[in-house]
C-alpha cells in the first residue's frame, strides 16, 4: 500500500508525503548511536566503559571558597582550577607523557555544561563563555593541545559519582 501511495503521488506530480526506507534507517541509526553509547560509557561483554572503569582514577574535586566541591557553588576561576588539576591528574597518572598523554576533551552532565554557558569578564576581557574562556586558558591549551569541553546527555554520567547521595561525574581524556 505504502508503494502504492508513493507511486500515486509520483504520477500526479506531488511530492511523497513519506519516505518509509528513509525513516526506517534513521530510526535504525538512532537505536545504533544509543547502543553505542551506552557500550562507550557503560561497557560491553564484560569490559568496562568510560564511565565505570575501576582502572580510570576518580578525582574527587576540591571545594571551592565558598566550601563546596559543587559547581554550582564554584567560580568560573575555580572551574578553571578543576579542569586544571584533571589535566596534571591525567599527565601524572600517564608518567608525564607530554606527547600523548595531555587530556584533550571534558564531558560533562547537561547541568554542569549549562553553567559554563554564561559570558563572563576577567581582568576587563571579556569572554562569550566561561566555557570558552576555560578552553582557551586551561593546561593542556598552554601546552600546545585544542582542549574541548563538550556535553553528554544526563543519563550516561549524572549521579554516576562517589558520595551519597552518588554525585554526577565528569568524563576527562
């Protein structure tokens, strides 16, 4: 019926009103990244992912001046501070490896990414973004590495943290 449908708007010179193999294959490919997704972060077959990688250190951030590890409750100087001590963490546990080794990408909750979108002013320059302000003057940008802080649906890292109640996590490689 469905080719009956196309063929008949094709003969009186209308476009299709669906494209079934079209929708088939995106859908497809939707169900395709979400498992691939899921397999990055959360493992597959027994190995683990990203996310749940007892051989990946967990750093457990310092809190910020006003008391907290949070944030929502830390500076954009301080979350500097924090992608900062990610960077020396990874180039520690890698033995100083600084041809290879220097993180490059930050993953972070939508929560935490949405904190980074506000524009902002240090010393009288002012930037677009926190986000890009940590971009272009964390570590790995002075040492030579493009460095990109990208965001990951809540689902994968949100509440995935130490603590309890569990806190969200950040991704660094």
């Amino acid at each position: 019926l469905d080719l009956k449908v196309l063929e008949t708007a094709k003969a009186n010179g209308m476009p299709p009103p669906i494209y079934l193999q079209e929708m088939y294959e995106k859908g497809l490919l939707t169900i395709w990244n979400k498992a691939l997704d899921y397999d990055t972060y959360f493992g597959f077959n027994g190995l683990p992912g990203l996310v749940n990688n007892t051989n990946a250190p967990e750093i457990v951030l310092p809190n910020g001046a006003a008391g907290y590890p949070q944030w929502s409750k830390k500076t954009p100087n301080e979350w500097l501070n924090d992608v900062n001590l990610m960077c020396n963490t990874i180039m520690a546990n890698s033995g100083y490896d600084a041809a290879d080794a220097m993180p490059n990408h930050l993953l972070l909750p939508y929560t935490q990414f949405a904190l980074l979108t506000q524009p902002m002013t240090i010393g009288g320059v002012g930037w677009d973004s926190a986000k890009k302000y940590i971009e272009a003057n964390c570590m790995a940008t002075a040492t030579g590495t493009q460095f990109k802080i990208d965001q990951l649906p809540n689902p994968w890292i949100s509440g995935q943290g130490a603590g309890s109640p569990a806190t969200d996590r950040a991704v660094c490689y």
